[in-house]
C-alpha cells in the first residue's frame, strides 16, 4: 500500500456551498493538496473570508458568491475557475437547504426549493462542467454530495431525500456517460458534526463538547462512523486524483473513523410462476417468497452506550 502524498497541483477545483462547515472542508482539503479552489457561498462576505483563510495558509483560492441552481450560476462558476485559473478539473457540488416536514404539511414551495438547490443544482453544475471537462479533453472529476437520507430515507425529509437519491443515481448515469473523456463521477455520503447535526439532540451533547476541544469517542467515530467535516474531507482529493482514475459511479460513505461503499439497488429476492402472476398468487405466496423478509426504512438509529 502506497502511501505517497495526494498531489494536486496545477489543478483546478469548484466547489459549492463552501464558505463554512463541510463544504470549507473540501475546499481547504484540495487546496492542502495543491489544487486552486473557487469558494462559493450565498453569502459575498463569508465567501471572501473563506478564500482569504486559504490563501493565507499559503493556498489559492478566489472567492463567487452566487445561489446554484440555476444554468446562469452553474455557468458563472465554471466561467470563474476558468478565468482566475485557466481551466477547470474538479467539481464539488456540496451546496444544500433543508425545508423538513412529513408530506402532509410540505408545501410546494418548500419541495421546490430543496429540489431547485439539490437536484437542479447538481445537474445545471455537472453539465456545465462535463462541457468545459470535454473542451479540455484531459479529464477530469465530478464529486457529488450525497446522503444517508437519500440512501435510506428520513422521516419528515420527503424533498431533501428525494434529491440525494436523484444525485446517486445521477451518478451513475453520468460515470458511463462521461467515461469515454475521462471524466471521473462519485457520489459521497458524509457523516459530521455541522449546525445541522448539532440540532438532533442524541449527538448535541458531543457536538458541545467537541467544541470545548475534547475528541469524540470511539463508539461514535467508529460504530456511528460521526466524526468532524475535516474527516468527511479526506475523501475529496483522494477522488479528485490520479489514484482513483478507476473509481467511477460509486457512492462512498465517510464519516470520524470510518470509510464504507454503498450498495446499489439490486433484486433481493426473486420467484417465478408459470404463465405470469395474478393478484391471488401473489398474494398466496408474499409472505413465504419475495416478501418473506422485507427491506428496512430509514438511517438507523444511533447507539449509545447505556450510562
């Protein structure tokens, strides 16, 4: 096993939603690594300061302030990289929102906007840098964020499950469709402490005391694979980088201590009639063929030990 550095240098790397939290991880991550970064951030101000504590950490970053989502944006950002750094290799779509509700009280609105920011997001970045990755002719890597919610599900997250399983599957459409140019695609499922974890009120306590600089504990960083953003990072110039040419369409969970590959969606179990199925054979032989041991739902619940 080879444990030479990851080395990025002379490549270029977007990255969304990257002005704090996991997204500030990747970026800084790649730029450790060699890579130029473009940092996005809705907020101009936490943008800039971003790029600012990279640059003076003897890294390149350039900050754009922009909301993904729509082609206008996708194409901005690809334009940015282009501009400040003469080309673009990496893409990083981490940019998200939440609008949580059970279906029966989600509005419209509320489903459009996580989907327009998720799902639209990816897709209208993805593209416009599969065009400028193709013009290039020299590679390159999509590296998308996905999530546990999109893998299993999450109760009172109808939109934003919906369009973390919309960008693995977009995932591995675009690995064979990008393959021919080199264009690497890999969905990543991370497990952190955020502002958004910090709120589930199991791991709160930890997340506090993260904060006060102790570390988390091994049944956490290990049995719940929940860790810092730093941890989730270590996955992204690993992707982005020559030692991972051959891993395409892919989903790969990382999270404190622990790395994990996700299963696609396959054929549990199987059974044949002769001349066809009716609903009374099917539901003559449910409970003692196909259906005799049902999938489970839902990110599974963390385990603690008992105090």
């Amino acid at each position: 096993m080879s444990n030479a550095p990851i080395d990025l240098t002379g490549k270029v790397a977007v990255v969304t939603g990257s002005g704090r939290g996991l997204g500030l991880a990747y970026a800084t991550a790649l730029a450790k690594a060699g890579a130029a970064v473009v940092v996005n951030d809705l907020d101009e101000a936490v943008a800039e300061q971003a790029a600012k504590t990279i640059n003076e950490a003897g890294g390149r970053a350039v900050a754009e302030a922009v909301a993904v989502g729509t082609t206008e944006a996708a194409e901005r950002l690809v334009n940015r990289a282009v501009e400040a750094f003469g080309r673009l290799d990496i893409l990083v779509t981490n940019a998200g929102i939440l609008r949580d509700k059970v279906l029966w009280k989600m509005t419209d609105e509320d489903f459009d906007a996580v989907i327009g920011v998720h799902l639209k997001g990816t897709f209208t970045l993805a593209r416009a840098a599969a065009v400028r990755l193709r013009e290039q002719g020299e590679g390159g890597s999509l590296i998308l964020v996905g999530s546990p919610a999109g893998q299993r599900g999450n109760f009172g997250q109808t939109n934003y499950a919906a369009a973390k399983a919309g960008i693995a599957a977009m995932t591995r459409t675009w690995s064979m469709e990008l393959g021919r140019a080199g264009i690497t695609v890999n969905a990543i499922v991370p497990v952190a402490a955020t502002a958004m974890t910090e709120t589930i009120p199991a791991f709160a306590p930890y997340i506090e005391a993260l904060n006060r600089g102790e570390s988390f504990p091994d049944f956490l960083r290990k049995g719940e694979g929940f860790g810092t953003p730093e941890d989730c990072a270590a996955l992204i110039p690993f992707l982005a980088s020559d030692a991972a040419r051959d891993v395409t369409g892919q989903c790969i969970g990382i999270g404190g201590d622990k790395l994990a590959l996700w299963s696609h969606p396959q054929e549990a179990s199987v059974a044949y009639a002769d001349g066809g199925w009716t609903p009374e054979t099917i539901a003559s032989t449910w409970h003692t063929s196909v259906g005799r041991e049902p999938q489970s739902v839902g990110i599974p619940a963390p385990k603690f030990p008992e105090a």
